[in-house]
C-alpha cells in the first residue's frame, strides 16, 4: 500500500487497512484533478467522484482543499525521502556529492512524473501551515537526519543552517528550470548542481 500521510494532517487518522485504501485513493485522485484542472477549480466533490468513495468520506478526512492539498504535499515529501534512502542504499560508496546527487535526481524525478507534484510539490507552490513549519524547512529538516547518519555528521545548527540554504537556493533554480522548460532545462539543472558541490564542499570536505 502507498503511504499515507502523518495523522496530524487529517481530521481523523485512518485505522483500518479500508479506510487507509481509501484516503490513499482520495489523495491519488486530488493529484490527478490538480494536473487536470489546476488548484482553483479542484472540488472536494469532484475528488470524491473521482475517488469513487462517498463526499462524507473525503469530510471524514478533509475540512477543506487547502487541507487536502497539505496531506497530498505531506505524502510526496513522505515518498520523496523514500526514493533517496532507497537510493543512498545502493550506492557503493558514502560520498556526500553522490549523495547530492541522490537528492537532486529524485526530486526532478518527481517533478516530471508524479501526478500533482508540479503544482503542490512540498507544499510550496501553495504554502500550508505555520511560518515556523514552512515546506522547505521540512524538507531540510528531514535531508539532514537522512544525510547526516549517511555521512557520519552531527546535525547540529551549522549543518541545519548550511542543508537549508542548499535547499532554499535549489529550490529556486528548480523552479526556474521548469520555468523555461516544462521537462526541466538542462542547463540550468547543471548550474544548480555545480552551485550545490561548491556551497557545501565548505562544509562536507
């Protein structure tokens, strides 16, 4: 079963295996209708059609779009850190521009195929929660746990401070690579990776 997000997302956490098919159906249908129709003209109802379940099961989990969109973002980053781990499993070596490069990869890798990425991705295209729990503090957060076991590294603030600006500063250029190109410019993909090995061999050599 695809994961589903963190319960404090949802207005009820699934329990039975049923309800987590459901709110995985759901969720697969609201990424879906994003692609088709775009954020402003995304319907509880038309997710629940499209999810075949009743629109009370949509409510049971969802006050609203805005909510459903942040559960959808919470499952991407979810299965977002799952493709890197799995990732840095395979690799032969525990070098940090391999693992950079795990990091980059996969994240354009989901910007080209999952569906409703290119719309909500992390939660920044359309920004959820406090300011304190930002999508790209999350996505920082979670890559310097990852990669600091990886490595062998403290995650103290420096390191923190240091995968949050790489994060912040690729995340940017990303955007614009998407901008220009709707499958990602080449180009401006290649800057981002040279720009990231400088940045952090400060720090990582």
């Amino acid at each position: 079963m695809k994961p589903v997000p963190h319960a404090t997302s949802l207005r009820r956490a699934p329990v039975q295996r049923r309800s987590a098919e459901r709110l995985t159906r759901i969720l697969d249908a609201c990424a879906g209708l994003l692609d088709e129709v775009g954020y402003d003209a995304l319907s509880t109802r038309a997710v629940a059609q499209r999810a075949g379940v009743p629109i009370g099961s949509v409510y049971r989990f969802f006050g609203n779009k805005r909510e459903m969109a942040d559960a959808l973002a919470q499952r991407n980053l979810e299965r977002y850190v799952e493709r890197v781990t799995e990732r840095l499993d395979k690799a032969r070596t525990r070098d940090w521009r391999a693992a950079m490069d795990a990091v980059l990869d996969e994240y354009l890798a989901m910007k080209r195929t999952a569906p409703g990425f290119s719309l909500v991705d992390f939660g920044n295209q359309i920004p959820v929660g406090c300011r304190h729990d930002e999508p790209n503090t999350r996505v920082s957060d979670r890559l310097t746990e990852l990669l600091a076991g990886y490595l062998s590294r403290t995650p103290d603030e420096e390191l923190r401070r240091v995968f949050l600006v790489a994060v912040e500063s690729a995340d940017t250029l990303v955007q614009l690579a998407f901008r220009i190109d709707p499958q990602g410019d080449e180009a401006i993909i290649a800057e981002t990776r040279e720009l990231l090995r400088a940045y952090l061999a400060r720090v990582l050599d």
